[in-house]
C-alpha cells in the first residue's frame, strides 16, 4: 500500500495538536472500537479488516509533502511539524482475527499508544473495519442461504462494476471469498490475493452480433472450454437458449468440447430456470450447468430455493460489493495512563445505547464441551481472572437475567496484532481465512444465523466492570448536578 497517512478526519490532526501543544504528547490512552448494532438486522457480524489496518500502519509516516501541505493551511505550527517529521507507531493493537463472528458493543479492536499515534489512526483502523466487515456479513449471509437439499451453491462475487471506487471493489472482492464466495469476477483481485477468478459473458456481444446464434457461436471459438452462454437478452426460453444449444451441437460437442453452461441475468428466475433445466436435459445437455445473477440477496436465494429453483452456481453483485447497509463501528478513549496508574475513562449519554463500558477491557467466548456451541461473550477488566469451572453471564440492561454456565471452554478474542510498535501478527491469506470463517459459524446455533428475528447473542459484562461502569455513570453524572450546571 503507498503512504496514506494523509487519510484521516482533519480533527485528527488539530487533536493531535492540541495534546502536542499541552504536553501531552507521550501520554498513553486506551481506545476501543466497536459497533453498536449488527448489519441488515441479523444476528452477528464478520470480523474483517486487519490486512488493510496492518498495511496503513507498516507505513504510517508524513512525508515532506504531507508537511507541506500541513503547513500550507495555516493551522500548524513549526514545532508541531517537526515533531510529526519522525512520527510512527510505537503503540499496540488488538483485534478479534478475522472471520470471528463478533457481536454489538464488544471491543473488536483496542489501541493502546501515545496520545497522537492513537489519534491520527482512528480514521483509518475505523473506515478498514466498518467496511471489510460488511462486505464480508454480506457475502456471509448470502452464502450461507445458497443451500439446495444440504448441498453448497457456489456463489461468485460479481461486485466490482457496483462498488464505490477501484479499491473498494478490490478489498470487496476478498472479503466477499473470506465471507464464503469461491470466486470473483475482479481480476485483479483474483491476481494480488491468488482467488479464482470467474466470467461468462456480456449482452453487448449479443447486441452487436446479427442474432444470438452468431454471438454464441463467435464466443465459443474464442472461449472453447469457458462456454457460458449469457441467454436472456432477447426471451430466455424462446431464442436464447435453443441457440445455445444449437451451437453445443454444431461447435461444441463436434470438437471435442463441452457445454459448460448458461447464465439467466433477468426475468423470473426460479420459473425461468426452471424451464431451462427441462429444455437442457430434453436435448441431452444434462450435466450442463445454471448459472442465475441479477440483484441477489440473502432473501430471493431463500426464495429461489423455496421455489425450486433450478441453479447450480449464483453470481451476486451489488448486495455484496456495495450493501445498501451500513457499519457503524465506532472509536472510543476507555482509559489513560496517569503517574503510572491506569484510569477508565466513560461517555455518558441520555440514549443507553450510547454509554461506553469503560476501562482497558479483554473479550472472552465460552463453548460448550459437549456441543462446541458458542454460549456467550463477557466483556472483563485485562487484569480479572476469569472461573474456567463455573461463570454467571449477567444481562448489564437487565440485571436480573443471569446464566450459570459449567462444563465449558473458555477462548480469549482479542489477539496481539502490534506490540511496542512491532507487528507480531502473521496475516493468513484470503482462503485460510475463507476455511476459519467456516468453521468458527460452525459454533453459532442456527437461532442467531437465521434471517428473521435471529436469536439475540449473549453479550454480558462482568459483575466488576458492571460495578466500575455504574460507579463511573453516578461520580460524572454527579460532577454534573453539582458542578458547573449550578454555576450557570
């Protein structure tokens, strides 16, 4: 990745002046982000973003040229710009790996750095997260419901021409395979991060040639052992499919060669594909495949399957290159280092929602011995021990709603990406991390996969950081009472 220190919310940088011009340059703060509420209402979200966070930060420095232009907006002094000259990491990072289903308001990432090393990063850390992680549920969502009498659909991801921007489509590209696709339409995604690439055909070949006969027939010279015939730009049924299988007749089979497929990208497609299989193994095309596309989502696959549709692969586009949703993961001080003490820090609001849970904090998952089925998450203190014989999960809105779990395995999440500046954290490739995104939903129970109204994941704080989050919530409420809202 080129130097892109450069991007991040210009507050960032007059933050980081103002801690520079008040001394407090060198003072270590404790940032946490996390969201606040899954994606597309579902039940859980994808882990995602770490490669790109790890190549911001390996080159992570202000050139001459960023000093300049710095310089030239007349909101820097000369101290301060010499002082960003030198400026790099020297800070840590933790992040739950990615393809770890993780859930609102657990702390997915945490910065621990000097006050203007963790300032000038959120920016980045959060646009890496908020956007690796929702293509990565969506791919997650839209895969997991390509099922026909217990067997995977492939899908492919076909986003790149609906993403917002050449290196959106790229990361979307690797993220939707990490989410589960097998394959993606972006070559140069399929080259950088070694993923199979995929193609048929466009319309365009249709529409420039005298009918679909001609253009099959020209495609299936050029491409012999790729033919997949796109039969929907006059009437499926009608013309483009007796073409395409007019030119397996006359080309194809004459030389050796086999009718790969036919892709539908209009129309309704569970009765279209339908028809198309009876039409297909009528004329002896029986291991000839389907391919569907055309604005899929995790619902029409649901439906085509309801319906008994006929398909053997899916190519899906927008609703995983540039869902309509949104992330809202956000970057929050939790604690600072004072005299060799550290202190938790919380934002208090009106919504309960959006208090924070103060404090340098560590995430922990229980699982089930027998079943190996997640059973829920506790947001603790770094410093507390946690039973690994017996734990009480207690609800933090609901105090009276308490689990007693035994007889599980306990797995902390946040691992060391950087520590003391040095990365530490071996980066898997796009399809290892394909392999533990399966396997880690594997210990979801359905309930929390399914569409509607997934079952809610038990995310609970220990009864010590309940105790510091309530303590915190009474002593600055109380400053607020007592202190300058009198005054005024």
């Amino acid at each position: 990745m080129e130097n892109k220190t450069l991007m991040t919310d210009y507050y960032e940088l007059t933050m980081a002046k103002t801690y520079f011009d008040e001394g407090d340059k060198d003072k270590v703060m404790y940032f946490d982000i996390f969201f606040r509420q899954n994606p597309m209402n579902g039940g859980y979200t994808v882990a995602a973003g770490i490669d790109e966070i790890i190549d911001y930060v390996n080159n992570l420095k202000f050139s001459e040229e960023d000093i300049d232009y710095l310089r030239s907006t007349g909101d820097f002094n000369e101290e301060f710009l010499n002082y960003l000259k030198d400026f790099k990491f020297t800070g840590s990072i933790y992040a739950v790996p990615d393809g770890t289903p993780v859930f609102p308001n657990e702390p997915v990432i945490t910065v621990k750095a000097k006050a203007i090393e963790a300032q000038i990063l959120e920016t980045a850390l959060l646009a890496c997260f908020n956007h690796a992680a929702l293509v990565a549920t969506a791919a997650k969502r839209i895969t997991d419901e390509a099922v026909i009498d217990g067997k995977k659909i492939p899908v492919m991801e076909f986003g790149a021409r609906r993403a917002r921007g050449i290196d959106s489509a790229i990361e979307a590209s690797k993220y939707g395979v990490m989410g589960g696709c097998v394959a993606t339409s972006n070559t140069y995604a399929g080259k950088k991060y070694d993923i199979p690439v995929s193609g048929t055909m466009a319309h365009s070949l249709v529409t420039n040639s005298a009918n679909e006969y001609e253009a099959f027939l020209k495609y299936a010279k050029a491409n012999p052992n790729n033919c997949i015939f796109l039969v929907d730009t006059y009437d499926t049924l009608r013309s483009g499919i007796p073409a395409a299988i007019k030119v397996a007749r006359d080309y194809l089979v004459p030389n050796g060669y086999k009718f790969k497929g036919i892709r539908i990208d209009s129309g309704d497609l569970a009765y279209l594909s339908k028809e198309a299989r009876k039409l297909l193994n009528e004329a002896g095309f029986t291991d000839t495949k389907i391919c569907l596309s055309n604005g899929l989502n995790e619902y029409t696959i649901r439906d085509l399957v309801k319906e008994g549709a006929k398909f053997d692969s899916l190519g899906v586009g927008d609703n995983i290159a540039a869902s309509k949703e949104r992330l809202g993961g956000v970057y929050k001080l939790v604690a600072v280092e004072e005299q060799g003490n550290l202190i938790p820090k919380i934002k208090v609001s009106e919504d309960s929602i959006k208090t924070i849970n103060p404090g340098y904090k560590k995430v922990y998952r229980f699982y089930d011995k027998k079943t190996g089925y997640a059973l829920g998450d506790v947001i603790a203190l770094h410093n507390e021990k946690i039973n690994k014989k017996e734990y009480t999960l207690v609800c933090p809105t609901d105090e009276w709603k308490k689990t007693t779990l035994r007889d599980y395995e306990l797995k902390e999440l946040l691992v060391p990406i950087y520590l003391n500046g040095e990365q530490v954290y071996h980066n898997p490739t796009v399809q290892e991390r394909r392999e533990y995104c399966k396997e880690e939903f594997k210990t979801l129970y359905p309930e929390i996969k399914r569409l509607d109204t997934p079952h809610e994941y038990y995310v609970d704080l220990s009864i010590k950081l309940l105790n510091l989050k309530k303590e915190l919530i009474t002593k600055y409420r109380g400053n607020i009472n007592n202190g300058y809202t009198k005054k005024l």
